[in-house]
C-alpha cells in the first residue's frame, strides 16, 4: 500500500460540490426524473443524472494527475462510453437487451486492448489458470459489477458511500499509479455527491452514474500487472461484496420462487430492510460501514503472501452477508 493521493480527491471534491448543483438544474430542465415505479424505494420525483456530476469531477482531476498513458486512455474511452450510455437510459428508458450488447460491447473492446485474467481470482488452491477463458470471464466480470452496482443504487445514500469506500480501498492498494489517482479522484467525487444525495435527496445518481462507478471498479484491476490481476479483482470483489452477494443471492431467490423472476422488484435485501422499518440512512450506514470493513480486511489480505488471509476475508464477508439477510428476515417476521 502506498501513501493516500490526496490531491485528486480533493480536486474531485471541489469540483462534485461545485457540480452536483448545476447537473441537478440541469436534469430539472431536461427531464431527467426518476419517477417512482415497481423496484423504487422513494415515493416522490426526483432528478436523476448525478452521475454526470461524478465523471465531471474525476475528469478534472484526471487533469491535473494524469490519464495513464495507452491503457489509461482505452479505460477512459470505456468509462465515457458507460457514463453516456447510461444518461441515455436515464433520458429514454432504453431497452434491456440492446442496453447489455452496448455494455458488453465496450467491455470486450477495453478487455481486449488491456488484458483479461490470467487465473482465478480466489485464493489458492482455487487461483487456477485460466488460458483463454481469461478474455471472457473479465468481460463477465465487469458485465456482473456494472449491473450489479445498478440494482443497489436503490435508496439515498448507498451507492455513493460505497464509491467513497472501494474508490478509498483502490487508492491505498495503489496497484497502478493511475488506478490510485482515480480512486481517490471516485472517493472525493463520490463524497461530495453524496451531500446531495443523502437521504433526503435531492437528486440521484441515475445509471450515468451507477454504470460509471461499476465499470471503473470492475476494469481498475486488469490495470495491475498480468499475475497480479486476481489478486486486485479479489480485492475489489470484497469491498463490494455486499453489492455483489445481495444481487446474486437475489436473483437466485426469484429465478426459484417467481414466474417473472426478470421484472422490476423490491426484494433486494437492503430494499427489505428499509422496507420493515429501517431509514435509508441507517440502511446505508449499516452496509457502508461493513463495506469499509471488508475493504480494510481485503487491504489486509493484499499484504499477505498466505492464502489463508484470503480464506480469512472470505469467510468474513460470508458471515457480514448471512447477518444482513438475518437482520432483514427478523425484522420482517415482527412486521
């Protein structure tokens, strides 16, 4: 780990406080609201497109840090090419499989110009070679996190505190001088978007957000050197474990139990908390806080050379999950 980059966090800061107003005028004036439908957890209008405030802040400070060089510039290509493709939705509504080729389109091009995994990214004996199974399981992945970022940016608060803490995670891993640049460029944008969509907001980061947030944190590892990939996409998949659990464990649950399992829906887990009583801002805190647990221990496990630390962090971040889908279930029963 290296020392904290506190120049384009504080760039990104500035420029999100100055920003986040402007863009919420602006979807105002454009038509950019969320109205509130079958997976909402708001019941009024509110402007969307947040997220152009985040990319306009980490684009500042990427002036002053740098951009990274080839690869660099081939990750920021794809990170523009989500952030609009996600403002398109938030305008138009656009359809989900059209929406998906256009995703998995700019991930295979970035995968392809970058590099995809050269093992698994799980502790050994598990870590094991992948071949050309690489190329696709890192499209996959960053498919997964990108939507799965998405489905959680679903109450006040939550997904930017979550880029506060991984955006942290990733400037402290300092796996490529870049990389930790627009970590903290994420944290500080991500922070200063957040005194505005802290419950109760006044605007949300809409999928011009979501999809950047998750593309970043998905491709930022396969910037780390070729071996050492697995071990940043662990780190990153334990900062946003309970991101990427609550989705995965979700769906599984209503391929099972509902015919039209593929739907708009409110049964995410933290939507069932705030649903049996839980504010959004105590929702956000709880999951925020273990997050920055999971990231912490995931820094822990990166300094290691013992797989068991990463065996360690798994099995935390089992049991943070099954504590979350117990408190919900709890709550629930006494409704």
């Amino acid at each position: 780990m290296s020392a904290f980059p506190w120049a384009p966090a504080g760039i990104a800061f500035v420029v999100g406080v100055v920003a986040t107003p402007l863009v919420l005028r602006a979807a105002l004036r454009f038509g950019l609201l969320d109205r509130p439908n079958e997976r909402s957890s708001h019941t009024r209008v509110t402007p969307r497109g947040g997220g152009v405030a985040v990319a306009l802040a980490c684009a500042a400070a990427l002036l002053v840090a740098g951009t990274g060089g080839g690869r660099g510039a081939v990750f920021l290509a794809g990170a523009l090419a989500m952030a609009l493709l996600g403002l398109g939705d938030d305008r138009f509504d656009l359809p989900v499989l059209p929406r998906l080729a256009a995703q998995a389109l700019v991930a295979g091009v970035v995968v392809w110009a970058i590099g995809g995994l050269e093992s698994l990214p799980l502790p050994a004996p598990l870590d094991l070679r992948l071949g050309w199974l690489g190329g696709p399981l890192a499209v996959l992945w960053i498919l997964a996190v990108v939507n799965f970022y998405n489905f959680l940016d679903g109450i006040d608060g939550l997904a930017g505190l979550q880029g506060v803490v991984t955006g942290v995670g990733i400037a402290l891993a300092a796996w490529d001088p870049f990389a930790a640049s627009l970590g903290a460029a994420a944290a500080g944008a991500c922070l200063a978007f957040l005194t505005h969509n802290w419950s109760p907001a006044r605007v949300f980061l809409g999928d011009a957000g979501s999809l950047l947030l998750g593309y970043t944190f998905a491709a930022l590892p396969l910037l780390s050197p070729p071996r050492a990939r697995g071990s940043s996409v662990f780190l990153m998949a334990m900062s946003l474990w309970l991101f990427l659990a609550d989705a995965t464990w979700t769906r599984l649950r209503m391929i099972a139990r509902e015919p039209r399992w593929y739907g708009p829906h409110r049964n995410h887990v933290y939507q069932r908390l705030v649903a049996s009583g839980w504010s959004h801002a105590r929702t956000s805190l709880v999951i925020g806080a273990a997050s920055a647990l999971l990231t912490g221990a995931g820094l822990w496990a990166w300094s290691q050379p013992e797989p068991g630390a990463k065996w360690a962090v798994l099995a935390l971040a089992a049991t943070l999950f099954l504590a979350e889908l117990v408190a919900a279930r709890r709550r629930e029963a006494r409704a």
